[in-house]
C-alpha cells in the first residue's frame, strides 16, 4: 500500500505513530474526506472486495464506498501503520426493532491497551473511536453513544440531545477476512430489498454538519440547522456531486 499517497487523500498531516490520539485524527480525517456513497451500485461498475481494487477506487480516483470499501481500506491502511486491526461482523437496525444478517456491515475493533470500536463506513454516526470494553455513556459533543451487551452481541445505541436511545447496530468480536463479506456485498449490490439498490446516496461529514445528497434531494446540516431542496436536473446533480463531495461522473 502506498501510505503517502492514502495520507494525502484523506489530508491528514498529524502523527503516524499507532497510538490513540493518531486512531482519533485518521478516523475523523477521513470521515470528512471520503464520502459515504453507493454511486458505484447505480452507475453498474461492480464492486470487488480486493485491497488493490479498493485503494484504486477510493485512493486513486477519489471515489468513496460503502462500509465494505471504506473500512476495508481503512483496515488495511492501519495495519501499514502497526495497529492491531480486526475486522467484525455487524447486523444495522431495522425499523421494526429487529437486526439486519450478520455480514450486513462491517466494523472495526483496533486493539491497543484496550480495545476500540472504529467505523468510517457507517455515514452519520460516532466520529471518534468508542471504547468496546466500556458500558458507560461515551459524549461525543451533542450526541451520546453506549455499548450493550446483549447474548453473543454488543449493541451500538446513539442518542442525540436529549432524544431517545436508538440501535444502530449490533455486533460480536469474532475475527472476520475481508472475503467473509463477498456474499453480503453482492447483495447489497443486487438485491431489490437492500437500501443500496433502492436510491443514489453520497454523505460527508464536515467540520460544522453533514451534506447529503439522496437521489435529488441535497441535505445540508449546519450545527442544529437543516437546509433541505430538490436539485433542478441531472446537471445540478452532477455540480453538486464535484462541488460537494469531489466526485465526477
């Protein structure tokens, strides 16, 4: 892996040494760097869960991806830099109260003197690494995280102000490989059911809010504001795509 090249894409510029405080920095980094995006899905370019595949994409071509790509890469980027990295299985939360199959995201524990739940591929979410081992409240400027155990699981909840506790997804602290997800991905890339095949989205975090573009909707949060339009035509959606998250197609 050619780390420079993977540094400047996410502009990092703080320490390389595999400590807490660098996890924190490459994490946040490149959440606000990389998009949360499915375009790939829809422009029908297959997605192919190979390192080489993904540094190309994401590195190379300034793409974003999906859990899948995104922390797949990531992994691979900190394990260069001497983390212990494992990659977990994670079921998202469904409406009705339930969890999705396991291999329907991918998480990261990175292991130091203790263990660390780290995630850039799970769009608006927690945007510095949460302790696993922990089961008190985790604040993370408005917004509250908790770790709890639940049989074999660990459940992710999330509260935002003084809002409800709401699951994000459950996950347990087997090892998994990289190809352990190629059944899954494909049906996210296939599958009429999924999320991912029912509508375009791009999602970035930025140092003051979130944009989001879903399909032609463009979502823009500035601390506790949202600004919400519908874009005018496939032209706008292309100046917003290279305006916003860098992206041409």
């Amino acid at each position: 892996m050619e780390i420079k090249a993977y540094i400047k894409r996410i502009n990092y510029k703080g320490s390389l040494e595999p400590t807490v405080e660098t996890l924190r920095g490459l994490q946040l980094a490149h959440l606000q760097t990389v998009p949360f995006e499915n375009l790939s899905i829809h422009a029908k370019e297959p997605i192919l869960l190979q390192e080489d595949s993904l540094f190309e994409k994401i590195v190379m071509r300034k793409r974003g991806g999906f859990c899948y790509e995104l922390n797949g890469l990531f992994a691979a980027l900190l394990r260069e830099l001497g983390f212990e990295v494992t990659m977990l299985s994670a079921g998202v939360a469904k409406n009705d109260g339930g969890f999705g199959p396991d291999f329907d995201h991918m998480t990261l524990m990175v292991s130091l003197e203790e263990r660390w739940l780290v995630d850039v591929g799970f769009g608006d979410s927690f945007q510095q690494p949460l302790l696993i081992d922990s089961r008190d409240v985790q604040l993370q400027g408005v917004r509250s995280y908790q770790i709890n155990d639940d049989g074999k699981y660990l459940v992710l909840k999330e509260k935002k102000n003084e809002g409800d506790w709401n699951a994000q997804y459950r996950f347990y602290l087997h090892p998994c490989e990289l190809g352990d997800y190629e059944e899954m991905c494909r049906y996210h890339q296939t599958s009429p059911q999924s999320t991912f095949t029912q509508k375009r989205l791009c999602s970035i975090a930025k140092p003051n809010g979130r944009t989001t573009l879903s399909d032609m909707r463009l979502i823009e949060t500035i601390g506790e504001e949202k600004f919400e339009r519908t874009l005018a035509d496939d032209t706008e959606y292309k100046t917003v795509l290279k305006k916003e998250f860098v992206i041409f197609m």
